[in-house]
C-alpha cells in the first residue's frame, strides 16, 4: 500500500492517463457524418410586360381667385346721395351698366339752363355782328376809297361773337358731362367687395363709394416650373377662351371637395427672378353663382389645380418602386436571368414613373423587393405581378 505522501504524486499521474484514454474512446468511437450538397434556393420574384402605351400628362399647380376686373367706384361730382342699388351691400350683384348710385342733379340741371341761356344770348349778338358786318362792307363800297381796315369790316367783332358762341356751346356740354356724372354706372357686370356710403350722405369728388370686382371672369395666375414647360403646350399670346388649355381646377368649400373648370388663355411670358416660375393665367367663366353640380367661387380662395398637358406615345410606365435611386430595373430575360437595365426617365410621378428609352415591348421588369439581386442571377417569376400599369391614375407633378 502507499504511504499519503505517496498518493500525493500517483493521484494526478491517474487523473491524467484516464483522461487520455476517454479521450481516445469518444474519438473512436463518435458517428461519422456523410457530406451533404448543398441545396441552391432560387428566388422568387414578381413582374410586369412592358406594354409601350400612350398617355395624356397632367401637371399640378396651384393659385389664389382673383377678379379679372376690379375698380374703386368714385364720384367725379360733389352732392348728395339720392339713390344706391337695391344691392349695394358687400357681396351684392349688379348688372353692366346698371345705375349703382344717384346724386342730387338739380344744380347740375341748373348749370345746363344757364349755358343755354348763353347760348341764346351768343347767337343773338353773332346775328348782330354778322349783320353789321354786311351793312360795313355795302357802306364802304359807296362810300369807301381804298383798301378798307378789319375795324371797318368789323371782322374784330366777328370772331369775338363767334368765340363767345363757342364757349357757351362748350360750357352747356361740360354741365351736360356733369350732370350725367351724377348716375355712377359700371362698365361690366359683378359684386360690390365694400361700400362706403349710404343715401342721403354728401360726398366730394373723388371719394370712395364702394370696390367692385367683376362677376363674369376670373382669373388664377398658377405657378408652371421651368421643367413642366416641357410638357405642355403653353400660349405664346392671349387666346379666346375656348381655344385655352382645359384646367379643372379643386378646393374644400362647404365641407367638400368641389371642382370647376377654367382654360389656360395666356402667359405673363417672363421667368419670376425670385422663384424661376413663370406664371400661367387661367380664365373661369361666370365664376362667382352656383352651378348645378358646384357653388360659386370665392376671391381669395386658395385652389389646386390640373393642367391638361401634352399627349406622348411610345411611353412605358412602371411603378415608382421598381425603379432604384440610379434610375436603374431589374430585367428578367427569357432563360429567367437577373439584368440590371439604366433607362432615361421621362418624368417621376407620386405612384408610377413614366419612361421614354431603356426599355422594349414584352421586356419582363421586377416588381417585388429583392435583398441582394447580383447580375445574372436565377430567379422564378411569379406571374404576373402586374399585367400592366394602364390602370394606374395619372398623378400629378
């Protein structure tokens, strides 16, 4: 047997030669695990036919109602307001030509009496002149030797009672002119914005009564970028409104989205130095009263707008995530390999991107995210992601 001290050197040397053979026991005898090939997964992936189709651009805009016409309605004569139109409150109607407001005439009636009073009275005193005249020019030629004078002819006078007609004639036509100032009339149709007086008010010339705009017309200036010109046909001078570029133009009013149509007519035809914008100017007709199917339009009205833009053909569209930062797709060819095709984008859209070069009718494009597409790469289609984008809507830029 051996001593503690002994075991002090023996234990260790035993733990040691155990281990190695549980060692070599697990080693020899362990499953041994076949090699197995590996298995390839091909993705899947979603696409569309490239179809080339013809579409109708739209360009969005936006704009503030105006007037066409808007004017300060003001007394050219001083007096007292007899009469406004039954409308004239803010947001009153009046017809062209309508009397807005009278002012008492009578010293104006007066003043025309007179002129023709001084007239009468000019007429008389050019007869008189007119007949001396003849008894001068009989008397000198009796009695006269040599070359009578102007005096003697009395030609003086005569052009002084001919002037003195005149300038009555003229005084009656200015108190006609004032007198007719005393009915206000405007020169188109429309509403009363404010008024500034009331019947039996006294009034000096050129006082403010109202401001008036026109009802017939109005007018939105809409905002077109340097890049949209390129898609629409844009006037190079003032067109008749239905010649215009269709516009419908749309706002919440009454709680609801209502729309009204107007015509681009005409250009401002200078680039705005602060926005690089030129302005657009849409024309609407009869504007301001309800029509059956929308309510009128308010001045100051902040509206959205649709631009009826050029008509291309041979476009393709595709939907905008389908196309990468790089203005770069996916192609799949007919032996189901990965591509990666750069096209020339015609115009990006909120939902689809339109493209006029980089693409072939029947061309297979992806449609669905892939993590890592590698150039050549074989991939399932999943058919079809989308047969087409024709049912896409046109959304505008």
């Amino acid at each position: 047997m051996f001593t503690i001290s002994q075991w002090r050197y023996i234990a260790p040397v035993l733990v040691l030669v155990g281990g190695v053979f549980a060692a070599y026991y697990l080693l020899t005898t362990r499953p041994v695990l076949a090699p197995e090939k590996p298995v390839t997964v091909i993705p899947t992936v979603s696409v569309i036919q490239m179809k080339p189709q013809t579409v109708k651009l739209t360009i969005a805009s936006q704009g503030l109602v105006k007037a066409r016409d808007e004017m300060d309605l003001m007394s050219e004569v001083a007096g007292k307001i007899v009469y406004l139109h039954p409308d004239f409150v803010a947001g009153g109607f009046f017809s062209k030509d309508e009397v807005l407001v009278k002012i008492d005439s009578r010293d104006y009636d007066v003043a025309i009496v007179q002129a023709q009073a001084q007239i009468a009275e000019a007429q008389r005193l050019l007869a008189t002149e007119q007949a001396q005249a003849i008894q001068s020019k009989k008397e000198w030629e009796v009695l006269g030797n040599g070359t009578p004078s102007r005096l003697a002819m009395r030609e003086p006078q005569l052009a002084e009672a001919h002037a003195k007609l005149k300038f009555a004639e003229a005084t009656l036509l200015r108190a006609k002119i004032q007198r007719s100032r005393c009915e206000l009339r405007a020169p188109f149709s429309g509403r009363f914005q404010t008024k500034a007086v009331s019947v039996g008010q006294i009034i000096q010339a050129a006082d403010k009564l109202a401001h008036l705009y026109a009802s017939d017309w109005a007018e939105i200036r809409l905002p077109i970028s340097i890049e949209q010109l390129a898609f629409l046909n844009l006037p190079d001078k003032t067109l008749p409104y239905e010649q215009g570029i269709k516009v419908i133009l749309t706002a919440q009013l009454a709680g609801k989205n209502q729309s009204w149509q107007g015509r681009i007519v005409r250009t401002e035809g200078i680039v705005d130095e602060s926005s690089g914008v030129i302005y657009a100017v849409v024309q609407v007709k009869n504007p301001y009263r309800s029509q059956e199917k929308s309510p009128g339009l308010l001045n100051g009205l902040f509206v959205q707008a649709e631009i009826e833009g050029k008509e291309l053909s041979n476009v393709f569209a595709l939907p905008a995530t389908a196309v990468n930062s790089a203005q770069q797709v996916l192609i799949v060819d007919k032996n189901s390999r990965l591509h990666t095709r750069s096209l020339n984008v015609l115009r990006n859209e909120k939902n689809r991107v339109l493209v006029n070069k980089g693409l072939n009718a029947g061309e297979q494009v992806v449609v669905s995210e892939m993590d890592i597409p590698i150039e050549n790469m074989q991939v399932k289609v999943n058919l079809p992601g989308f047969k087409n984008l024709e049912g896409l809507s046109t959304v505008k830029q």
